[in-house]
C-alpha cells in the first residue's frame, strides 16, 4: 500500500506552492468512516484527477470542499490559508465552483436566469435587468463554446448534455480558482465530451485547478495531470498520470489483484431449447412495422447494444409488460403468450432488473428481506399471513449463493453498496426461479470488484439453463458475457454478431449506420 | 470520532428509518409514548381533576371516533394519499345508517344490525369511489377526497333534507355510554379495530404491500403486482371505519345530524402524524397513530382542566402538530448520513 509518505514526497517534487492542500482529512457519519485519512495536493492550473470505487469516499470529499459537509479532523489549505467553508456560499466566496452529479437546475426557469440564480442583475429597484442578464449569460455561454442554444429558453427544453455545459457555464461565471467536476461525462455523448475537454483546457491554461471526478480511466488519462486514487475513504495513491497506468490505477481502487477475465475460456452454455422468441414485436414507441424478431435458447446470453435511445431499454420493458406491449407475437419455451401487466409476464417465468434500481428495483427503506421476496411474497405467507422466518430463510440462502454481503435480512435495502443492492435485485428473480431474465444495465454504479461477481453469477445462471437477454452500454461488458450481441438502432435490430466476430469497432459500426439509415431519406 | 466503536456500515441509515416490523419502530413509539405519558404526569400533577376515573373514562370516550377514523386514515396515509372526506363521510354515513335505525317495527338487534350495515355500506361505497377514482385516473387523492367532502356533505343534507334524526331505541343508545371496569366499551371497540389494523399492516402480504407502495410504488408494480387494488383497498377500509364511526357517534349522542364530524378529518390526519406516520407514505404504524391520538385527547383534555380556554386549546393542538414533525424531521437528520 501507498502511503501518505509517498503523497507528500510527490507534492513537494513541484516547486509552485500548492493551490488547495489536504491533509489527513477524516468524517464519519455515526460509525460509517466516510472519509479516514485524504491527503491531497493541487496545484495551479492542475487538472486532477480522482477515482475511487463507489463508496471510497469521493463525494464526502467533495461535500467537505464545497462546504456542505463538515470534516471531523485534519487540515485544509486553500492557497496557503487555512480553509474550513461553513456553506456552499462561503466555498464560491473562496472561489471553489462545484458541478455536482445531480443537477443544480431550475427547470422552468431560462438559461439565462439559471447561470445567473445566485446573484442576478438589478436595478436600484430591484427588478432584473433583463437584458443585461440574457447578454451577459450569452457571453458565459459563448466563452465554453457552447452557442447552438438560446439563452431565454427554459432549462427543461435542453438535453441533459446540454444542462451539464450550462452547468459548466454557470460554475464559471464568478472567477473561480478551482473547479470540481463530478463526473461530467456521465451522461455526455463523445462529442460532447470532448468539448468538455477542450474548455477544460482553456481554463488550465488561464491557471484554473480542476479536480476532476471520473469512473472512465481512458478520460483520466486524457485529461488530467495528476490523479489521486481513494479507497474506503483514504488516499493509497497520487502520482503525476505519466508515472503510472491504468493497471495501476484499477489495483488501487480495488485493493486487490483483479481476476483475469474469463473471456477466453467462455464456452456457449446455450442449449437447442428455444426459451423466449419475438416475432415482428413492437410496442408504442417502435416506429417500424416489422419491430424486433429475436430468439433466445435456453442458458443463452444474448447481448443487447445500441446507442442511447434506440430503444433498448424501452423493449426489454415492453417484453416484461411494464409497458404496454402494441403487436407481434411472443413465445415462451414455444407457446405464444401475451402479458397485459408485469404480474402476468413474471407468472409466466420472466425477470426484469430494471435500469434504475432505486427508483424501479428496490424499496430502499424497506429490509433486505422484504425486497427478496418482493416478487414472491405467496411462497413466504400462508393465507395471506407472512411467514417471517420462512421469509429470512429464503434471503439467506440466496444471500449466501450470490456472496451477498449484507448485516442481516431485517437491515434495510439502502444500507446496502450499489454492487449488493443488485445482487438484492437478482435474489428477488431468482427466488421465483424464472426462465427468461431480462437484465437492463446490470452492473450500472456498481463498482470493479462487485462487478466480476455480478459476471459470474450471471454466467451461473446460464449453467441452470436460464435463459438471458442483456442490455448494457458498456462493450467490454456485453463482450465478456454475450454468446451473442444484437445490435439495436431506431428500435430495430441492424446487426448481430456471433462471439467469434466481437469487436467495439463493428457494434458501433452497426449502431451509427442504423442511425444514418433513418436520418437519411 | 476514533473512539467511535466500528459498526457495521449501515447502523445509521437503518436507525433513520422504519418499518412495521423492525425492533426499532418500537423505540420509537416509546417514544412517542413517553411524550404521551409526560403529559399524563404533568397534567395529574398540575390539575386537580385530571387522574380521576370519571376524567379518565371521560377522555378514552372522547377520542374514540377520532381513534377509529384514525386508523383508518393510517392506510390511506401509508400508502402516499391522504382523505379529506371522512368528516363529510361521518355525516352521510350517520344519517343514512340513523335513517335505518329508526324504522318502525324493527326489533332493536334488526334495526342495529342493518344500520351498522348500511353505515359501513355507505363508507365503503365512498371510500371506494376515492380510491378507485384517484388510482384510476392517476389523480391526486388530495383533489378527489376534497370533491368526496363536498358530495358526501351534500348527499347528508339531500337525504335528510337537512334535519337531524334522533330518537333511537335507548338500549343502542344505553350501549354507547356502557363501561367495563370504568372503560368505555365503545373505547374497547375502538382497541379492537387498532390491534386488527396492526396485525393486518404489519403480518400480513397485504400490509407487507401498502408499505412498499408507499415507499415505491413502481418496484412494487414491476414486482408483479396490481397498484389498483391495494390503493382502491386502503381508500375503502379507511371507508368502512368511517362507517364504524358513525355508529359509534350515534350510540353516544343518540342523534344523527347532517352538518356533524365538520373538520374531524383534519383531527384524523392530526393524530396520524404526531404518531410518527409519513405524510410521504411508506412509514408508520397504527400503534403510533393511537398514542398519537391519545395525545391530542389528553391534550384537549388537560388543558381544559388547567383552566385554558378552547381556543387557547386549539393553538396548542396546532403547535403540537408542527412540533411532531419538526421532532421527526430532526430526528432523520440527527441519525442520517
């Protein structure tokens, strides 16, 4: 392990004294550690970059600069001054901007009235000064090249991309001395990412530090001068970025050797048995007659890719009967079906782990043990009587088969991390044994380790003759899992490949002429 | 902070919130419950009459119609919805169930048990029509029970043409001031209704799922389960204990009126939250919402006792109420992450 020796050592090979300085940081909330020992160093102009898995601390680190949270011990330095913000003003008063994850937007109200929220133009009478307002938030917006959009429209008529750069534009109106990113990319596309960079650029040139928070390695690599890595709340590392690699990085956050991939040995566990076969499916939103014809065997993992909003997720929605499915047929293990609502499709044997777990899979204040048998609540209760121990046997038997790390099945769901929330999520669909299991970006805010896990119990569940149908946007992702991948675009399939013919080349290939396709006549 | 004990990561998040059956909703209607008993010591000390038998009976017959309209609100309120229309309801429910009551050549225990049943017929038709309307269109159960309030306000005064009917056979009216060791059987009843609330929300499927609506109703639809039916359920049982009501209102003051139970849902809602039950649905329990409604009555009470005059009464009602979710609400963030 990398210690806070090392850190310092590299801070002090810079000559210029620092511009935020860290030192043995430490929070807890009751007994959770949430930050135990972060030292950190940015200098001027410095694009710094920080990852950690989930959980290792990096948004209470970024709560604690930006004043929303107070640290417990340790010192900070702001430009050789001792910096302890009360509130969020005081830090913008410090000239510490922040674009947090989620959005910081009004949405009914202008572009312009947005980026200029905390201290908008007046006159003596206190009226806004309109025009001066919309001219000045011009000018923000044109400064970070953002100048295909009007600055009297409402916030909710722009594209969250686009939010984000207003975001950008806003944090950047008072002269801030560093910037912290919260993962910024998150939801941009690749072009809009690299717009990004290039306003970040220009601000590391005017002398701006940036700290930047990230889960892409390739974009830390891209853009930062220096990167930090924290795990469960301390630093193990922080070095100039040309002093190290991704390998590293990755052993850093994880604390541990990552297992060889399993790739190569994958071997098809598909079986002849059909399990699942759409035929010219469609739905409301399918804009196409003939809609998606697919077939899925039994222990087969077929791999789902496509762009966003090319009507991945709105299909695996339509299969599980969330959404109203529109024509076409549907056959499970051969015999035609068709599902008015999720309890009929799940009657019949089909799993859904939806995209968004807290907001569709779990009840987050509700105990692990419930969640599980959320889905099979007639297995757990006789006459409508629940039988509670019947109820914890189950969760900890499934616990126990997906390695769920859990305090007990009466703690509650959000005590959970994001890779054990899911794993809740699979017990849930497991406990009714289905046949089909529609998974919509498994491992989404799951971190490295919890991730190979996950892969593995979904490779377990092909085994049993489960059959699996993926939608994920990570290619290495469906890569590793899919004996076969679709690829989706303007909800239709344009492409399949077989495992011998995966590349990230060809799926995009696929998804982007399946968009100029459509765009062209 | 180092000398913190190292606890399982979670302690925290899980001490702010609850669920029926979690050990720690307990302590906290303990500690809704030490307030409740705090206000009995001090009022018993303070006031000459407050500990007597006579008050005590006195003040368990007083809120037994809000307790019993309580529980049911509990429902409506766990799942995210709320009633405004169980006052309106108490009226329309008690005339028509009066209506019957006073029909000639009835024996008594004819005449009770149709009155009960059209009573409790007449909350359940309500009760169903908010929960049915409000689940069906998506709508807001807030606008719906607001129209239910009007209508069942306006079909009290339409069906008894706006006069009160009263004379009913004096043994139904014997049993609605009867005691049991000095407790009011009516109170009893109302006791009976809450221990069957608490099995049924916190033992059973059904129970299992109105919390989980309340907390997120989409998981528990993708889940496969039909967000209709517990939402129309919670909407009509809480109807069917305004039914309840109303013949616990007649036994006791031996009339029906169309302009009675005006603001007692404001009362049911009030005795709700000072038990600890989310407005947001999804947490709470019925044992709370019964100390809660004990507070309000010893409240009212006492206070009349120590010499306050009703409005000053009803200002401290009003001051209680915010108190008790300030006192939550700080409570979540003492603990919370």
């Amino acid at each position: 392990m990398i210690t806070v020796e090392t850190v310092r050592a590299g801070a002090s090979g810079v000559s210029t004294p620092p511009v935020l300085e860290l030192h043995d940081v430490k929070k807890a909330f009751g007994g959770t550690k949430a930050l135990n020992g972060v030292s950190l160093s940015v200098q001027p102009g410095e694009v710094h970059g920080l990852i950690g898995e989930n959980g290792a601390g990096k948004s209470t680190l970024i709560k604690v600069l930006c004043g929303i949270v107070r640290p417990d011990e340790g010192a900070i330095t702001l430009s050789g001054r001792a910096y302890a913000p009360a509130t969020p003003r005081e830090a913008k008063a410090n000239g510490l901007q922040v674009v947090l994850q989620e959005f910081n937007l009004l949405p009914y109200l202008s572009v312009a009235e947005n980026i200029f929220v905390e201290h908008l133009p007046r006159n003596a009478f206190g009226v806004v000064k309109r025009q001066e307002m919309n001219a000045r938030a011009r000018a923000a917006l044109d400064a970070i090249g953002l100048n295909d959009i009007d600055v009297r429209w409402p916030v909710e008529r722009l594209g969250i991309a686009h939010r984000q750069l207003v975001e950008v534009a806003r944090a950047l109106m008072t002269e801030s001395r560093i910037l912290i990113l919260d993962e910024p990319t998150a939801t941009l596309t690749s072009r809009e990412t690299e717009r990004l960079f290039a306003i970040i650029d220009e601000l590391r040139s005017r002398g701006v530090s940036i700290i930047f928070v990230s889960h892409h390695l390739d974009e830390v690599f891209r853009i930062c001068d220096r990167v930090t890595v924290l795990r469960n709340g301390e630093t193990v590392f922080s070095r100039p970025i040309a002093e190290t690699s991704q390998d590293e990085l990755v052993r850093a956050m994880v604390g541990r050797k990552l297992q060889q991939q399993m790739a190569s040995e994958m071997v098809s566990l598909a079986r002849p048995e059909e399990a699942l076969s759409l035929h010219h499916f469609r739905h409301v939103q399918s804009p196409h007659v003939e809609g998606i014809s697919l077939n899925l065997h039994k222990g087969e993992i077929l791999g789902i890719a496509g762009l966003v909003g090319s009507g991945r997720t709105e299909l695996l929605r339509a299969i599980a009967a969330a959404e109203r499915p529109l024509s076409g047929a549907l056959r499970l293990e051969g015999a035609p079906v068709s599902f008015r609502s999720p309890r009929e499709a799940i009657n019949a044997g089909i799993g859904f782990v939806t995209e968004d777990r807290k907001e569709e899979g779990l009840i987050l204040n509700m105990p692990i043990a419930s969640n599980v048998t959320l889905a099979s609540l007639s297995d757990v209760s006789r006459a409508g009587i629940l039988d509670r121990k019947a109820e914890n046997a189950v969760t900890e038997r499934l616990g126990a088969e997906l390695k769920l790390k859990y305090g007990g099945p009466d703690r509650n769901a959000a005590t959970l991390s994001g890779g054990n929330q899911q794993k809740v999520v699979l017990a849930k669909w497991l406990a009714r044994n289905p046949k089909v299991l529609l998974l919509d970006e498994p491992t989404r805010g799951v971190d490295v380790g919890a991730k190979a896990e996950i892969y593995a119990l979904i490779r377990q569940f092909a085994e049993r003759g489960l059959a699996l149908l993926i939608v994920s946007s990570e290619l290495p992702e469906l890569m590793t899992l899919s004996d076969r991948i679709l690829v989706m675009s303007q909800h239709r399939v344009v492409g399949e490949l077989s495992r011998p013919e995966f590349s990230e080349e060809r799926i995009l290939q696929y998804a982007y002429q399946g968009e100029q396709q459509h765009a062209g006549p | 902070m180092q000398a913190l004990e190292k606890t399982q990561a979670g302690d925290t998040a899980d001490a702010r919130r609850f669920a029926a059956w979690s050990p720690k909703v307990l302590l906290r209607d303990a500690g809704i419950g030490l307030a409740l008993l705090l206000l009995i010591v001090f009022f018993s000390v303070s006031t000459e009459h407050f500990l007597t038998a006579n008050n005590i009976s006195n003040i368990l017959t007083q809120i037994t119609i809000n307790l019993i309209l309580a529980v049911g609100m509990t429902f409506v309120i766990l799942i995210g919805g709320i009633d405004l229309s169980v006052g309106s309801m108490l009226a329309f429910c008690a005339v028509v169930g009066g209506t019957v009551l006073t029909i000639p050549d009835l024996s008594v225990f004819q005449a009770v048990t149709l009155a009960t049943l059209a009573a409790v017929g007449t909350g359940v038709v309500c009760g169903f029509l908010n929960g049915w309307i409000s689940a069906f269109w998506g709508l807001p159960s807030f606008i719906v029970t607001l129209g239910m309030l009007n209508i069942a306000r306006g079909a009290a005064l339409q069906v008894t043409d706006a006069r009160t009917i009263y004379s009913f056979p004096p043994s139904f009216n014997a049993f609605g001031s009867q005691m049991i060791f000095g407790i009011p059987v009516v109170f009893l009843i109302a006791l009976l209704l809450v221990a069957i609330a608490w099995f049924v929300l916190s033992k059973t499927v059904f129970g299992r799922l109105l919390y989980g609506i309340g907390n997120n109703e989409e998981a528990v639809r993708l889940a496969g389960h039909s967000l209709m039916f517990y939402k129309v359920a919670a909407f009509t049982i809480a109807g069917a204990l305004v039914g309840i009501a109303a013949m616990v209102y007649m036994a006791r003051l031996n009339i029906a009126s169309p302009i009675i139970g005006i603001g007692f849902e404001l009362n049911a809602i009030a005795a709700v939250i000072i038990g600890g039950t989310s407005l947001n649905g999804g947490r709470g329990t019925v044992i709370g919402t019964l100390l809660g409604a004990c507070i309000t009555g010893v409240l009212a009470n006492g206070l009349i006792l120590f010499g306050l005059s009703d409005f000053m009464r009803q200002m401290i009602t009003g001051v209680v109420i915010i108190l008790a979710v300030i006192i939550d609400k700080y409570r979540e963030r003492l603990t919370g992450v």
